[in-house]
C-alpha cells in the first residue's frame, strides 16, 4: 500500500526558494502520508523551522562516511542530527556515478547516519546495460548486499529502500508495474536471505524515477510497494500536492 512519499529536491532551490515552496505547499498539504522532504543542505534550517508542527520528515541528500575532523566540506551525521534531520539518501546513482561511491563508501554513510539516530534512504538500481543483459537481480542483490553489510536486523526498521533503475531517473522512461513489482520483490528476496523473513516483510520499499501527475496513478497499485521517491516533479508544489493527492 502507498503511504511513503520522499521528494528529493536535488541541487535545486536556494533557501528562499525553499521558503516561497514551503509557504505555498504547507497550507495546501492534507498530511495524508507519511512525507519526507529531501532539502539541499543550505535550505534545512528553514525547512525545519517552516515544517514545525506539520506531519512531515526532514531528509538530506548526503552524509560523510566519516564521523568528525580533517574532512573539509564535509558534513557529518552529528552535524545532520542537531539540524534536525530525520532521513538521508544515500548511494543514489549521481553520487555512486559522480562522486565515485563506492559499496564501503555507503556503507559506512549507513553506519554513520544510524549511529546518528538518522534513518536511510538507500538507493539501488541497474544501469540499462545491466538491464538489458539481464543483470537487475544480480546487481540490486550486489548493490544491497554490500550496503546492509554488518548492519542489525532491527537496524532495517530506520532503513527505506528505493529501488531506481538509473535508466528511469530524469528521463520520463518508467519500468512498466510488473517490472517494478518483480524488482520489489526480490528486494525483499534478499532481505529474506540476509536477515529474516519478518524483516523482508516489514522493511519499507518505494520506487523512484520518472514520477509525475500524469503515470503515478499506474503504480500506486504495485504490489509490496510502500510509496515513491520524486525527484523532478517535487518541484513545483501544487504539482507535488496533485501527485500525492493521486497516491
Ligand atoms: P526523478 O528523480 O523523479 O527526477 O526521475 C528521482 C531521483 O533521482 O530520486
């Protein structure tokens, strides 16, 4: 059942354009899931401030994989938590593609962030090539593998996963329902494996890539899928508010 809607709002808005967001979307929003605003780093002191009182969840996009010190642009997860920050993404395709992170990379940023008292938002998907050779289930099973490694079974409570085909990100292509709900389902088949049956069960798992007003309403029906991870049509918030509306 769709509950969970994670806007990811990328390198985009500046504070003030935060403000006039929020201002505008705030009033308008019904409250009716469970909703977490991803907020560039410079913008979440007033996302924080504006959001008190209202049901929703503040998420950054990053985290250091280190805890504290020589690591200059870097922000850490002690820094995020007294920020007031509740979620991180974390392994999305533009960091593991731009910023080159790698699998002890997020692992390390999921370890810091739950010492933190932080919940992760983890990213798994396949590249077209690994699609079309028939490689998803081998990579989302590589990709979660390596980032749940040494985690807690209880530790999967604080953890979303959402799965985006790198393909499907800001390119208007989608995967068809049945695609995603197979997808899901053997993001809980490893789960499964890993830890437990009960957690495969309850760990929550959302998909991203390409969501708008107009295709959402075909997947809210997708079996095992808990809700959406939205980037480019988060943007606008009456456009976000329809989207949700739909869910
Ligand atoms: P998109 O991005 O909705 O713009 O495709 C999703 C994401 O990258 O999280």
């Amino acid at each position: 059942m769709i509950n969970t809607i994670i806007a990811n709002f990328k390198m985009n808005k500046t504070e003030s354009e935060v403000k006039d967001y929020l201002m505008t979307f705030l009033p308008r929003y019904e409250g009716k899931v469970d909703l977490t605003l991803c907020l560039p780093f410079t913008a979440l002191h007033v996302g924080r401030y504006l959001c008190q009182g209202h049901d929703i969840r503040l998420g950054a996009q990053n985290i250091s994989d280190e805890e504290e010190g020589r690591c200059t642009g870097e922000i850490s997860g002690r820094m995020l938590k007294d920020s007031g920050v509740d979620f991180v993404i974390v392994g999305h395709s533009e960091r593991r593609k731009k910023f080159k992170e790698d699998s002890k990379i997020i692992n390390k940023k999921i370890k810091s962030a739950l010492k933190n008292g932080i919940g992760v938002i983890l990213c798994v998907g396949e590249s077209l090539a690994e699609r079309n050779t028939l490689k998803t289930f081998e990579t989302l099973r590589d990709q979660l593998e390596s980032a749940l490694k040494g985690l807690y079974e209880n530790e999967l409570e604080r953890i979303v996963v959402a799965y985006e085909p790198i393909w499907a990100i800001g390119t208007g292509k989608t995967p068809t329902a049945k695609e995603i709900g197979q997808a899901v389902k053997e993001i809980r088949r490893v789960i499964a494996d890993d830890f437990s049956k009960n957690a495969s069960e309850n760990i929550k798992v959302v998909y991203g890539g390409s969501i708008d007003s107009k295709n959402v309403k075909q997947f809210t029906g997708c079996k095992n899928l808990d809700g959406f991870l939205i980037g480019g049509a988060c943007l606008e918030p009456n456009n976000f508010l329809k989207i949700i509306s739909l869910c």
